[in-house]
C-alpha cells in the first residue's frame, strides 16, 4: 500500500508539472491530464484517510498547527482548479454548456498559481523526515559541499524562474491574463517549474529546522 500511494504522489507531481506548461502542451491534452490529475487527487486523500481521522486527536504543536494549515489551503486550491476548469472548459467538460467567463479564468489562474506554491510546501513538509536523514548522511561525507550546493542552484533557479514566469502576478491577480514564452526551450521551462517546488520544499524545511533549533518547535 505505501508503494502505491509513492506512485500515486509521484504520477500527480509529474501531471501537475506539465500542467504548468500549457503552452507546450495540446489544449485537449491539458484538459484531460487536468481530469487524470484530479482524480489522482482524490485516490491520494482515499489513502490518507487516517489523517482526517486524526485531524482532532493528540496534541498540537506549531509544526502540526501549520501542517494542517497547508494541507487544507492545497485542498482550496485543487477544488478551486477543478471548479474553474469546468467553468473554461471548452472539451471535456463541454457537455456542461458553461459559457468562459473572466471570474472563470480568474479563479483558475489563482487556484494553479497557489495550489503549486503549497504543493511545494506540502511536499518539504511531508519530506522532512527524508531530507533529515539525507542531510545527516550527507553530513562531513564526501560529496556534503557537493549536496548544498545542487540544493541551492536548484532554490536560486526556482527563485529565477518564480520571477521570470511572474507566477507571483498570477498568485495576486496583478494581470488578469498568463503570457508564456513561447521561444523558451520546454526542458528549461518545466526544469524551472521543478526548482519552484524544490525553492519552496526546501525553503519551509530550512526554516522548519532553524525554529526548530531554536526550540520553537518541540
């Protein structure tokens, strides 16, 4: 069962990166990978139904308070995308007769440009654990420079790319329309949506840990 929910988390990471691109891929690839994507969505929450069970049990430290915090702001977001992709929806969800709106795509650039921000977190958060251990392996070895530096070229790139692709404006609304560069090389351009997820996974675990140095989380 724990290798079928990696798969699942892994199949989901990799539709909703090339969702990014919509530019590069066919609209009615988008549209269906959308549906793939969502339902992958849901099957990862089935499996996790422990943790819903678990939401009022235990005690709560700040770790768990913002854990909770994120997952159920990536849940917004992903039924915000569903949402807004039916309401745009100009093949799959056609038989729905929705006429395209603005608040439409609206609603559907917010709710991507965030729900991908908080996938990023979600992930460093749930990660934790792992990165420790790399961490600690990688520690006073051979390769430890090595290792920080891959780290922080790959969070500069995603820093790079969060600027370049003005993912920002989308996640505020400050244009009401996404422009892509269409010269860009598609490797570059879905490497750069990987390190935004990296930039943010290992941000909130750098920052996790440094609190939690400081014994602000037990």
């Amino acid at each position: 069962m724990r290798k079928f929910r990696i798969i699942v988390d892994v199949l989901m990471f990799v539709c909703y990166v090339i969702l990014m691109g919509y530019h590069i891929v066919a609209h009615e690839v988008h549209e269906i990978l959308g549906v793939i994507t969502f339902g992958l969505f849901i099957v990862h929450h089935i499996l996790n139904i422990r943790w819903y069970k678990s939401i009022f049990k235990g005690k709560y430290n700040l770790y768990r308070v913002i854990q909770i915090i994120i997952d159920m702001l990536l849940l917004v977001s992903m039924i915000g995308i569903i949402v807004s992709s039916m309401m745009i929806s100009s093949t799959v969800f056609s038989f729905l007769g929705l006429k395209t709106t603005q608040f439409g795509r609206s609603l559907h650039m917010i709710s991507t440009s965030w729900g991908f921000v908080f996938m990023g977190v979600h992930l460093g958060m749930h990660l934790n654990v792992i990165l420790y251990k790399v961490n600690k392996k990688m520690k006073d070895s051979t390769f430890e420079y090595v290792y920080y530096l891959i780290m922080v070229l790959f969070m500069l790139y995603g820093l790079y790319s969060f600027i370049d692709t003005e993912m920002w404006k989308d996640m505020f609304l400050v244009s009401k329309f996404k422009f892509f560069d269409y010269n860009q090389s598609p490797i570059l351009f879905y490497l750069g949506e990987v390190c935004i997820i990296f930039l943010f996974a290992f941000g909130i675990y750098i920052l996790l840990n440094l609190r939690k140095k400081k014994g602000m989380v037990k």
